[in-house]
C-alpha cells in the first residue's frame, strides 16, 4: 500500500513523502543521520479531538467531585467551580493552565500505577458527548499514518504535549505507537515513598511543569537534548516548539493543522481560548510552516468512517 493513504493528493502530502524521502535518501544532500531524525508532535487538536474541551478535561469532570469533598477550598477557583455546575462555556473561557488545574488534581495522593488504572478504567469506556464514540476512538487516522511512516523511516517520534503526562502515558502507545518514555508533557510533583509494598512514586496536588508554549521547547531540550528535525501542532500553543524546530541547520519541515471541517469534525481556531490558533495562523507563511486542511487534505478522519459524525463549528 501507499503511504500516507488516508491524505489526498496534494502539496502537503507530497511535500511531507518528499522530505522524508530526500532526508533519509544516504548521500544525498539533505541525508539526516539516523539518530538526528526527531519529530516532535502536539497531542491535543494535532493527534486526536481536543473540542469543546481537552479530554483529560473531561476525565477531570468525572473526577472533581471526588476532590472538591476532600478539600472544599478548590471551589473557589473558577474551574474547579465551572466544573462542579458542569460549566462547559465557563471552562471554555478560561486560560488554558487555570482549566487543566482541575485535571492535574485528579493525580494527588494517587501513585503512577494507581493513576494510570484509574484514567485507564475511565478512557476505555468514556464517550465524547457530540461525536459518539469513545474519547480513544477520536484519534486521527492520518495522523497515525504520518507517525508511522516516520518512524518506518529511522525517526523517533515524541509526544509533546501541554497535556498530564501520566494521562497521555496510558494511551500514547496503544494509540500511536509512542512508547511512555517519549512522551513529554505537564507534569505534578511527586514523592518517593517506600512502604510495605516496597518503593513507588506517588502524586502531589502541586504543578511541577506546565508544558505550554516556550516551556514546551525547555522540556524537549532536558528530555530529548536534540532539536527536532520536524514538527506538528494546531495552535499558538505549539509555536515556539515549531520555530525551534525550524531554526536549526540542515532540512526542516514543521505543519500545522487547521481545524476547518464542522461536518466530519469541529471548526475553529483563533477564537477557541483553550487552544486558541491565530498568531501561528496568521504567520504561517512568513515563517516557513505548512497548513494542513483537516477538509481539503484528509480524505478521513476518524477510524470507523466519518458521514455519521455530528460535529459543528466553534
């Protein structure tokens, strides 16, 4: 089979095969060494649907509760209260980090294995309210594709995401092929506790890094300690990552996706405040970043087909 076959013919398809064909091609002028060849990819809106809300955001609302009787002060902080009157467009105006407070909460007193049961037991059952399938079900096939002819190819694929990365752990590799270690994301303090079962790590309700915009490229250089020859995002978010990208020497390719299909999936951009894509929109070009159209370039979307969606714009 072709590669890529979930995209449509077209410039962003064929300049995606060339680069990858031109920087793994021995003895040719853009040849990228094996271990040089990083790509770094955002999770929410770039690999699977972040809209109307983040789907840890979601797992948070089912989670909230719990910690709101725990500890009744966190309802003075507008998320948590949004999310306790299941305010979706009160979260929806909030800033990205207040909204994902909530989420990281939903780690504390927990150790990474009791963590990652618990988002485990949720995921695999939990359903998108608008679109009608389970939230694991939402992955985008051609991003799948992309991730696997990547790595077809000699590169190492990571996971760089504003996202919990005990949450995006449990899935990445079922779901994209990324092993949890390559996976890079906002993250709470922890503890080492050794007890009678023996040494674990258990989660503390304090951020330790919030994996957004420049802190995106300060993590990659402590976690990957090279800089990426590629890049995919869908937002303002993703921008210093994707210039970061780019700025290096030898061939360079960094996209971004375009939210633009209400009928197989959701429309929006520069007015979705929780990931919102304007400044990054507005200077693609002058930058050197290719667009990719959810509508124009993919021919599906989803898995199972995509004429029963019941998607909209923002």
């Amino acid at each position: 089979m072709a590669p890529l076959p979930s995209w449509n013919d077209g410039a962003a398809k064929s300049a995606i095969l060339d680069f990858v064909a031109r920087t793994t091609r021995e003895g040719g002028p853009d040849y990228v060494p094996p271990a040089e060849r990083i790509a770094v990819f955002d999770n929410d809106g770039t690999l699977w649907c972040e809209f109307p809300l983040l789907v840890q955001v979601f797992f948070a609302l089912a989670e909230v509760k719990r910690l709101a009787q725990q500890d009744p002060l966190l309802l003075r902080k507008p998320a948590f209260r949004a999310m306790i009157d299941g305010d979706v467009k009160a979260l929806m105006s909030l800033p990205r980090k207040d909204v994902l407070e909530p989420a990281f909460a939903t780690h504390a007193g927990m150790t990474v294995e009791q963590f990652h049961a618990n988002a485990w037991r949720w995921l695999r059952q939990a359903e998108h309210p608008r679109l009608g399938r389970r939230f694991i079900d939402n992955a985008y096939v051609p991003q799948r594709e992309l991730l696997g002819h990547l790595r077809t190819n000699g590169f190492r694929t990571y996971i760089v995401t504003g996202g919990g990365v005990e949450f995006v752990r449990v899935v990445a590799e079922r779901l994209y092929g990324i092993p949890p270690e390559q996976v890079i994301g906002s993250s709470t303090k922890m503890k080492l506790e050794d007890g009678p079962d023996g040494m674990v790590l258990r989660k503390l309700p304090e951020l330790g890094s919030f994996d957004d915009r420049d802190e995106k490229v300060v993590n990659i250089a402590l976690h990957i300690g090279r800089r990426p020859v590629f890049a995919f995002g869908n937002s303002d978010g993703d921008l210093a990552m994707i210039r970061y990208t780019l700025a290096g020497t030898g061939p360079r390719m960094a996209w971004y996706l375009h939210h633009d299909d209400a009928t197989r999936e959701f429309a929006y951009d520069r007015d979705f405040r929780l990931s919102p894509f304007g400044e990054g929109l507005d200077r693609a070009t002058e930058l050197g970043i290719g667009v990719v159209s959810m509508k124009r370039d993919w021919n599906r979307v989803f898995a199972d087909g995509d004429d029963a969606n019941d998607g909209g714009s923002a």
